[in-house]
C-alpha cells in the first residue's frame, strides 16, 4: 500500500525536522520559492541533540510551484511559514496556490506553526478553507549552524560539523505538539507521525491556543534583558513584574472571552515560571535561551513587537488600558533602535 503525500511549505530547520520524521509514514514534497529548489535537494543532515546521532534524510521531492502537483491529492499540509511572512505579499500569495491546490479536496487539512494575532482567521481566509480543515501545531526545535549557539559539552562535535541542520525534541521523545482543538485531525497527525518510532505527537489542550500569544510577550521582554539564562531571567524584578502585568492585559482583551479572563486571574508568576521553565529543561542540552536568542533576536522581535502593537491598539479600541504591555513595547524599540 503506497504512503499518504504530505505537502510541506517551507524547507527551512523546521521543515526538515519535521519532514524526516513525518517520512516513516508519509511521502514527502517541499514547496519552495522559485530559484531556490537547488538549495534545498537531497540529501541533508540532521544531528538530533539528544541522541547524539546523525541522520541522512534523503528520500523526499522539491518543487517550487503547486501547478507541479496538481493532479496529485494529499493528506495533509504542514505550513512553516513564521506569522509574518504567512502574513507577507509572498506568504499570502503562496498560501492562496495552497488553498487553489487543496480546497477541493475535503480531506485535506492544513496544520500550521506561525503566531500571531488572528492567525487561524488569516489562514481560513486566506486559503479558502473552513476552520474545521485547519490545526494548529507547536515544532520542536530546529536550527541550522550557528556559532551564536554554543556546543553542548558531551555533545560529538565531529557529527556536528557534518550536518544540515540541527534539532532538540519539546522533550525526550516529543517532536510535534498539537493544539488538540479538532481531536479527529489529532489523530490523522498522530496516525503518520508516529510511524517514525523515535519521536511522537504531544496533545495540548485547545485552550493553549489562546496562550501563545503570551510567549510572544514573553520572548520580546526576554530579548529585553538581553537573553539571560532562565533562571537570571526571573531574577530581573521589575522586568518579570512588568511581564505579569503585561500578559494579565492581554488576556483581559475582547478577543480572548470568558475563558481569557479566567486564565488572566490563574497566569501569575508560578505559572509563568513553568510555561518558561518546562520548554527550556525540554531542550536540554541545547540552551534555550541561546536558541530564542538566534531565532528570536533582532528581525524577529521587531516583528514579534509590531503584533503587540497592534494587540495595545485593538486594547485601546475596546477600552482596555494596556500600560505594560506598551511599556514592553517601548522598550523593544528603543533596544532596537541602539
């Protein structure tokens, strides 16, 4: 019996990560930007954090235009696109050739890793599918080489220098979390993913979905303190205190309900610790915050402040003070600025 086809936009860290092991189950295809399939051919190598181990991933297709696959059916998508170039001209147009490829396919859903504001919306629309057909999930991370992150003691160097790319599971044995919001969808994910035998799917209760965007706050005050190690970060007083504020606000906005009132009076310093505290010893031995550091630094935080502005304005428009946050956001921009 031949594998179900798996359609994955993107062939960055993320995208190869995941692709290795979603292809014990699933016939692999790329979409990337015209020009750049070269790039990104067989074969590529993958060092895995924890095992310590190298593995050779070479059994997938790129192409660089849905028109190549368009007598082809598939089972799902897996979207990498980050939430601002999902959001881009580029994004939004290689999104609407997804959507043309698949919205005739009511089989086909699409599962996506970008945050931001609005984003399962943006993606609906944008696609032309309903919200039924869409999952949002959380990657495990992945990054290619960089001296800006340093080389775990035991960690064998030599495989290193070999590879492609580089990825630490969510924890020992986690490559995929999935916002358990469509169980049916969980399971279709779970039912090809799992094939791998290494790596499995972590279900995360629906009501995480309104919490990501609170790890967007979070990183940006993060990258305030200049990325200290976790637990110098909560050390920093009066930034931490400014950050509970700040995600108190957040979740007090129109847009998160009943259920983010709720949480805004439950989030408070304990439970911030541990939203913090359990992905950084999950990475183990890569250091976390030297990842959020080269992943999150620079352009990416000038990105992640421009969607809390836009949370501090749609704040503003419904009668919610948001002093902290803008407080945050001030501060990002006079760090970006210098």
């Amino acid at each position: 019996m031949s594998k179900p086809k798996i359609l994955i936009v993107g062939c960055g860290a993320v995208g190869l990560s995941q692709g290795y092991h979603l292809s014990a189950g699933a016939d692999i295809t790329y979409l990337v930007r015209p020009g750049r399939s070269g790039a990104f051919a067989p074969p590529k190598r993958l060092y895995d954090y924890k095992t310590e181990k190298l593995h050779t991933f070479e059994g997938y297709r790129v192409i660089e235009n849905t028109t190549e696959v368009a007598n082809e059916e598939f089972y799902c998508v897996l979207d990498t696109l980050d939430g601002h170039t999902a959001q881009s001209e580029g994004g939004v147009a290689t999104l609407k050739s997804v959507g043309d490829l698949i919205r005739n396919a009511p089989k086909t859903f699409v599962a996506y890793d970008a945050i931001g504001a609005d984003m399962e919306q943006h993606y609906a629309s944008t696609l032309g599918i309903p919200k039924e057909r869409l999952v949002l999930v959380l990657s495990m991370l992945a990054h290619q080489p960089t001296p800006m992150i340093s080389v775990p003691p035991k960690a064998n160097r030599e495989l290193i220098a070999q590879a492609d790319l580089l990825f630490s599971p969510l924890a020992k044995d986690t490559g995929l979390a999935v916002v358990n919001k469509n169980v049916e969808l969980t399971k279709k994910i779970e039912a090809v993913y799992n094939k791998n035998g290494r790596l499995k799917i972590d279900r995360q209760h629906a009501i995480v979905g309104n919490l990501v965007m609170l790890g967007m706050v979070q990183l940006v005050v993060w990258n305030n303190e200049g990325w200290p190690a976790w637990p110098q970060f909560k050390d920093r007083g009066e930034s931490w205190a400014l950050l509970l504020r700040a995600q108190k606000e957040v979740l007090t906005l129109p847009r998160f309900g009943w259920t983010g009132w709720i949480l805004s009076w439950f989030i408070g310093s304990w439970a911030t610790a541990k939203m913090i505290e359990i992905p950084t010893n999950g990475a183990l031995p890569l250091a976390y915050h030297e990842f959020n550091a080269f992943h999150h630094g620079n352009k990416v935080v000038k990105q992640d402040v421009e969607v809390l502005e836009e949370l501090i304005t749609a704040g503003e428009k419904a009668k919610v003070k948001m002093p902290a946050l803008r407080e945050i956001c001030r501060q990002a921009r006079e760090k970006l600025d210098n």
